[in-house]
C-alpha cells in the first residue's frame, strides 16, 4: 500500500497524473486531499476543488467526508478496496472542519481484503483442453503476475506444458532472466524471440496482463493462429482488447493453482527447439547493435555495466522515453518486483520520486535509469533525496533530444524534426551539486564504470551524466498499429539504409 497527503486546490490537482499512473499500473494506493471547510464548498473559494469530480475516472473509488464521525470507517473502508480484487488508487476528500472536528475514536482490526473468489471450475476445465490440444504453448505475463508473486509457479507451469514465457512491460522481473524459457519482453519495444514467439505459437495463456497496444500492434491480426486463454482479477479486461477464447475472472493465483492441477505434462520438442533456435537468433541480433552504432557510449554498454555492478535484489527505477524502452530490453534481474515503471500512463517524472521510495522501502540503493527530457520535469526531488541522505544512482542518458519521439519522426515521418529538440543548455551535473548531491560526466564506457562504482559508495545521490549520441534507435520496434509480423530489426533498419 501507498498513502499521499497533499492540501486543497493546487496540492489535490498536482497528484492528479501520479493517481492516473497509479490506476492504469494497479498500484494500492490512498490518497488523502483537504479541501475548504464544508460551509464554503461551491462557492469559488480560495483553492477550493472539486477533486472527486475531477479523479472520478480515474479511482478505484473516492470519498468526500461530512462527518468527523464517519471518518475512520471511510479511511478503513478505502484501504480495503484498494488492495481488493485489482488494486488502485483510493481518495478521501476531507474538508477543513471536519479535519478539526473530534470524534470518539474506536479501534478496530485491521480488515483483509475483501474476499476474490477462483474463477468457475467449468471454465477452468475448458481453458485446460485448449492448452492440452496445443503444440506451441506461450505464457504470456503481466504486472498481475509480477505483483502478486507468480514466478515460481509460472516456471512449473512452464515446465510442466513445455510453454515459452514472455512479458508485458508491467511484467518484468516477474521470472528471473537467467531462465531458459524466458524470452522477454515482448511487444511494440520488446525482444525478437518473445516477439516471434508470439506469432508462431498456437496457444496464448495470458496472466494478469490487459494485452495493450503497445503489446499486440494491430489487435486485428493479433494472435490469428492461436486460441488465447485469459486470466485476470477484472471482468472488465476480458475481451477488452483481444478476443479470448477463455476468459477465467477471479483471484488469479488461486485460479492458476486450479489451472496447474488440470493441464496435463506435454513434451513439444519442434517447439523447443524453434524457441531456442529464436532465443538464439534474438541474442545474435542484439549482440550485432553495436556493431553500427554511432557513438563508443552505447545503451547496450552502458546496461551491460549496470548488469554487471548491481546486486541481484536492487531495484532500478525508470522514467519514460527511449532509455525505459533500452531498460526493459538489457536490464537483468533474478529477484523480483525488481524493475519500476510508468507502465499504463508513460509519465516523464516519474522515475526519480519512484526511484527514492524504493531506496527508502528497501533500505538497499536504488538506480534510477532516467533521459534529459525526462529528469528535467521532477528534478527538484533532489532536494528531497540530498536531505535524507537517500541513496540513488541516477544514470542519466543524455542525448540532449526528446528521442522517442524524434525516432518516430525519424522512421516514420521523414525525418521531419518538430518539437523534439529543445535545444536546453543544462548543465546536470552542476544542477545536482547546487542542491548538495554529488556527480559527474562520462565520455567513454571505462569512464562510466569507474562512476557507477564510486556511485555505490556515496551517501546520497550520484548522478552519472551519460551523452549519448541522438540518433541512436530503440530496435526492434513494430510500428504504431502495425502488426507484430512487421517488426523492424536493426539488420532491417542497416540495410535500408
């Protein structure tokens, strides 16, 4: 669970994006706003707002308090629906008065969940036939599965149908890398063989994950040869984006467990081999980016680095842009609930103000993996992490570019730059020094090395400055609603150039 406190008007509506983020990720959250005492509501106050009206899409549920005697049953009550079912964001709206008003106060137990049953035993049965009947098996998992702690059983599922595992970007660090039939991410973004994995297989075992676009490309020519199975706490996900054929709505790990007990244990050696074969392939392509790349400073090198010097459980933060999209490619983990991310809203600026709560969570040093267009929006939180002495590398992938959105207007539009380079003359590492941090500026690999190991001794935060050149693309990449078959690879991208 998270909680956030801000005051009325300007403090409600400035939590209104990080809400969003928190709805759209399924992340247990209560938020508790003021507002002007209840005698000056709709009357244009100073810095009243009607922040129940305006978070109503996006919240779990939402409260505005009247009575000081209904106030502890309302905040019991918005814990419970938010971690119930699929967590999310609750809010309490208190006014003023009632902030100051007394009330007896009565303790009571904390009160769990409200219960989620398993999903129909019927249906259970026939989502079994369908994967018993396949040949080319395929979990595909989300940030259900990641949050809810799913690895293990995954991977004996995996074992047990001879089935392939890919991710969502919510579903990183779920299975560890090291396991041979994780195949990554896959996607608009994602790795060649979980992508390819994908198309070729003809069963698709879908846990908690919604099947986004960024995920499916096209959700018309998405899946046309395999009967997609989907398991998810929300009805409301089913059929949403993709067509299922079976649609198991319940507690997703108690509806696994039953499903584990029905499938049967099948060997499918062709399609081992083949995903192996595209593991393989997927690795060779990878490995080959560097091969072109413009400058000595790769993302690739600098992820490779940041694989090798972190311990296994630390838990690396990013923002959104280009350097998220190489993050969820290159980054390694083995423990989970290692990888945070503004998955569903892509929100810049996010990742430093995550990257902080999980130091302080864990008590372990946090990395953030951030860009300059991205670090520019919430960089004032340095304050915050120099204050309590929080420790934090930041890596900041400077191509000094808005580079997501240059590289579409670099494959897609011609080459027609607007808005994507703001020309900013900031100076980060003297930014972070003025607030009391400590930093520098690479210019080789062996220079970035050599900083992210004096990063791990400092008390606070270290900032790496990174230039990286800004034509750099994030490949493979499908292209907007294009479908998943036409995946373009940086051997593609080489030879047409």
């Amino acid at each position: 669970m998270g909680v956030a406190l801000a005051t009325s008007g300007p403090g409600a509506t400035n939590l209104v994006t990080g809400i969003a983020a928190a709805m759209l990720d399924s992340v247990p959250m209560v938020v508790i706003t003021g507002n002007v005492p209840t005698e000056l509501i709709g009357r244009d106050s100073f810095q009243e707002i009607n922040i129940t009206g305006i978070t109503f899409s996006i919240t779990k549920h939402n409260y505005f308090v009247t009575d000081v005697n209904e106030l502890a049953d309302t905040v019991r009550e918005a814990f419970r629906i938010a971690k119930s079912g699929r967590p999310g964001p609750v809010l309490i709206d208190i006014p003023k008065d009632v902030q100051t008003a007394k009330a007896y106060f009565e303790p009571k137990e904390v009160q769990p969940p409200f219960y989620l049953p398993s999903a129909d035993i019927a249906e259970i049965k026939k989502a079994a036939e369908i994967i018993n009947s396949s040949e080319r098996p395929y979990i595909y998992i989300g940030g259900g599965a990641a949050a809810n702690g799913m690895g293990q059983e995954i991977m004996k599922f995996a074992e047990k149908t001879d089935a392939f595992i890919g991710c969502s970007l919510m579903g990183i660090s779920a299975v560890p890398n090291s396991y041979e039939r994780f195949l990554g991410m896959e996607g608009m973004h994602g790795r060649y063989a979980s992508t390819k994995a994908n198309i070729e297989a003809d069963v698709i075992i879908g846990i908690g994950v919604r099947f986004s676009d960024r995920a499916t490309g096209d959700a018309k020519k998405y899946a046309l040869k395999a009967k997609i199975v989907q398991l998810d706490a929300d009805i409301a996900e089913i059929n949403k984006n993709v067509i299922v054929d079976v649609g198991l709505v319940g507690n997703i790990k108690e509806t696994f467990s039953l499903l584990m007990n029905e499938v049967s244990r099948k060997q499918h050696p062709d399609w081992h081999k083949r995903a192996l074969a595209l593991k393989e392939e997927g690795r060779r392509i990878f490995n080959s980016i560097d091969e072109h790349a413009l400058s000595e400073v790769t993302p690739k090198r600098i992820f490779e680095i940041i694989n090798n010097k972190k311990d296994a459980d630390t838990v690396l933060a990013t923002d959104v842009g280009q350097h998220q999209m190489w993050a969820a490619q290159y980054l390694k983990f083995e423990q989970p609930r290692r990888f945070i991310s503004s998955g569903g809203l892509g929100a810049m600026g996010y990742g430093l103000g995550a990257a902080l709560g999980a130091a302080i969570a864990t008590k372990k040093r946090a990395v953030l993996i951030t860009g300059d267009g991205s670090f520019s929006m919430n960089l004032t939180e340095l304050a915050t992490a120099v204050s309590y002495k929080i420790p934090v590398i930041i890596v900041l992938m400077n191509n000094e570019v808005l580079g997501m959105v240059r590289q579409w207007q670099t494959l897609f539009y011609g080459g027609h730059y607007s808005a994507t380079d703001p020309k900013r003359k900031t100076d980060f590492v003297k930014v972070c020094k003025a607030f009391g941090g400590k930093g520098e500026r690479i210019s080789t690999a062996e220079e970035f090395e050599a900083a992210f190991e004096r990063g791990l001794k400092v008390k606070g935060p270290y900032l790496i400055d990174v230039p990286i050149n800004k034509d750099e693309l994030v490949l493979p990449m499908i292209p907007a609603e294009g479908a998943l078959e036409e995946l373009i690879t940086a051997d593609e991208r080489k030879k047409k150039q």
